[in-house]
C-alpha cells in the first residue's frame, strides 16, 4: 500500500523509515513559530533552564495579534519578546508593523516545502499550501520545541479531497472552503490531515490555497496540504534560494476519506454565527444589517483580497452609518497595495487603513464591536465574543467580494460579479 503525503514528510523529518498510522515518532521542524505569545513562551523556556536554543535561525517570531499595544501589559509582553530576541540571538524576529506571522513567514523565504513548520498559533495550517507540514502546538510545547528542536507526532489520517470544474465569477476560494467547513462539520476532520488536490486548486492561486489551508483548522483538521506545482514555485522563487524535493502522495496511497466536490454551481457562501461550520448560501442571509465590515486576517488580508474589493467598491462609498476596516496582512502587502492604488480606492469609499496586523479578529483591539452590534468579516472565525464583545454581538464570515459588496448595501447582500 502506498504513502500518504504527511507519512512521507514526517518519514523525512524524523529519520524514520516507513511510519505507520497511529504510530508515534518524534520529528525536527524546519522552523518554529509565535507571535505575541511568546513572552508567555519565554518564562516557560527560563523555568526549563537550558542555556541556549536548539537553533536561533529556525525560531520565527512576529508580532502581530496585539499591534499596537492597546494598554501596558501588552506594551510589557513586547518588551519581553524583545529581550529574549536579544538574549537568545533569534535570527527571524519581526516587529510591530511587519504583519501577520503566517503571511510574513512565508513572505520571508521561511516555509520549505516537504518539512514540518510548528507554531504556537491554531492556524499554523497556513502553510501547507506551499507543501509543508503546518501543525499547531501549546505553548509548553513550543517552550521545549525552543531547547531540543524536536517533539512527538502521532501520524495522522488523511482525507483526500478533490476538488473539480470552472466557478462561477462570483465564488471564490473562501467560499468553496465555507461550503466543504459546512459539509464536513467543525469536527469532521479532527487530528485528521488533508491533501487538497482536482483541477480547481491546481488553477488556485497561492492566496487563494492559504486560505484553504488557514480554515482547515476550522474542521479539526491536524494539518492540510497542497502538492507542490508551477504555482508554488513561482511564488518561492526568489524567496526560498535553497534546494528543496517535493514530495507527492503515492497513488495507492490509502485515505481515510475521499471527498469530491463540483464547484461549478457553488454560490457565494457565509457562515452564521456562532459557529464556522454554520454554512449557508449568502443569499440566505440576504437582508441581514451589518454595523461594520471587516476586510484582513490572515486569511483573506492578502494583495489579491484587497484589490477584488476595490475593484467592487471604485467610485463608490460604503453605506452611511456602518464601518469598514481594513488590515492588509504584511508590510509587504500594504506596500504593494499602495503602488496598486488599491489602498486609495479603499480610502475613498470610506475604508479606514490600520497597521499590518491582526486587528480586530481575535477581539484584542483596532475595532471591536459594541455591545448588539453585527459583523461581515473576511477572517476565520466567528464564536461568541471573537471581536471583542459577547453582549448580543454577532460575527458573519464571507469571502471579500462579498464583504465589500454588502459595505455598499450596509446588510447581507449576494455578489453577483463583473
């Protein structure tokens, strides 16, 4: 019987031939990651008393999920960071205003195909659409990942899911991923990891398989990957300089699930509070006011995101009384959009422009929500209080198209396209 994808990347990072599933087996990551969790991170590392990291250049820190610092104390965990950057010699640490730690890595140079990224971030799946292993850790994991550079894996399952024909004009990625998050459950893929493969993804952008891979972790799933191809390595080139071997499933590999899906006649979709796999057509929610509109993360703060609401909201103004936030996920992205005319266009439609970071996705600062107020936002996720407020507060996730096209509107409304 023949090799999944994950069997054969933990084969090559833990020196171990012919891994089984179910078996345990301790694996070498490329490269670890965190963000503001790390001054947490780090007084777990000091009481474990070693001398030093197994690696200072495969330790990867950005601040993004409380930037700026909204009082002290988060002003303080920065501070933290900062020594421990010093005292340790981390190579890849990435200060306020750099972005979000799954856009900068990969931005970086920093995610090898066929290897494994740990991170102490649940959406450290992020980067399996370049081939890798990203798998979530705790935080005392990434404490011990700090000083011996290896930890425990049980071979997961796999789920194949391919995924085939030509969407419609006003369905994209973030869609497709809501409608399988819907079908599949919210625990449907629990420590379960999935190769995403069929003629759609291959036409995929790499934005658009970040955020396949990014929601992933919104149905239990373990890790989830893309096959490398022409798209990966055009994103790579000039980024990652080194060699790297893809590595692809065998044929006969053996899943624990095969799942196919047409998105030929998929519309555009929107999970419901208070659950992401609370899925239905948007225009089943058609009608619903919206009090502010939300377009980032990092799973839809991209370059392409950003430009596809422009594109809808050019020469035109969101509706008056409601607001509309704008995070591009990186520096990098925001220079881009720049240069673009992107972030003008925004502007004038009524958009407000704030740091590359996380915002108010996790409820932490940069717009939460007032007590009875509702939310269309293009993030991953949408449990009771997840912007900021738990009083009567409401959180709807969509694709951009469809948050900047419902900014117009001020409520619910389906994106027809060009």
């Amino acid at each position: 019987m023949g090799k999944t994808l994950i069997q054969k990347i933990i084969e090559k990072n833990s020196g171990k031939r012919d891994v089984k599933t179910g078996e345990i087996v301790f694996v070498k990551p490329s490269i670890v990651l965190s963000h503001d969790n790390s001054a947490d991170i780090s007084k777990t590392f000091e009481k474990m008393g070693p001398k030093k990291v197994f690696d200072p250049s495969k330790i990867f820190i950005a601040l993004d999920h409380e930037v700026p610092p909204p009082d002290s104390k988060k002003a303080l965990n920065h501070s933290i960071i900062r020594e421990f950057v010093k005292k340790y010699g981390i190579v890849n640490f990435f200060d306020c205003g750099e972005g979000i730690c799954h856009q900068v890595l990969p931005e970086k140079g920093l995610v090898e195909p066929s290897t494994v990224v740990f991170g102490s971030d649940s959406h450290t799946t992020t980067h399996g659409a370049f081939g890798a292993a990203g798998i979530p850790v705790g935080r005392t994991e990434t404490a011990s990942l700090w000083a011996l550079g290896e930890t425990w894996l049980k071979v997961p399952e796999s789920f194949k899911i391919i995924i085939n024909g030509e969407a419609p004009k006003n369905v994209f990625p973030k869609d497709v991923i809501l409608y399988i998050i819907g079908k599949i459950g919210a625990d449907g893929a629990t420590y379960i990891s999935v190769e995403f493969t069929g003629d759609y993804v291959n036409r995929m952008s790499i934005g658009g398989r970040m955020t396949f891979c990014n929601l992933s972790a919104e149905m239990g799933a373990k890790n989830a990957i893309i096959p490398v191809d022409d798209v990966t390595r055009s994103f790579l080139r000039g980024r990652f300089n080194k060699e790297y071997e893809p590595l692809y499933a065998d044929k006969d590999a053996e899943y624990a699930k095969v799942i196919e899906i047409d998105v030929s006649k998929l519309t555009p979709q929107v999970s419901k509070p208070h659950k992401v796999d609370n899925v239905s057509p948007a225009s089943e929610a058609r009608g619903t006011k919206i009090d502010l509109f939300f377009l980032g993360t990092c799973t839809n703060g991209r370059t392409e995101d950003l430009e596809i609401a422009a594109k809808i909201l050019k020469g035109k103004k969101i509706k008056a009384g409601t607001r509309l936030l704008v995070y591009p996920a990186s520096k990098e992205v925001l220079l881009e959009c720049l240069d673009k005319g992107i972030i003008k266009t925004l502007v004038e439609a009524g958009g407000e422009i704030n740091t590359p970071a996380c915002g108010p996705c996790l409820g932490a600062y940069g717009g939460v929500l007032a007590p009875n107020e509702k939310a269309l936002s293009t993030a991953n996720r949408n449990f009771k209080g997840r912007m900021g407020c738990s009083e009567n507060t409401e959180v709807y996730l969509a694709s951009p198209a469809t948050v900047a096209f419902s900014a117009l509107h001020g409520e619910i409304t389906e994106y027809q396209g060009d």
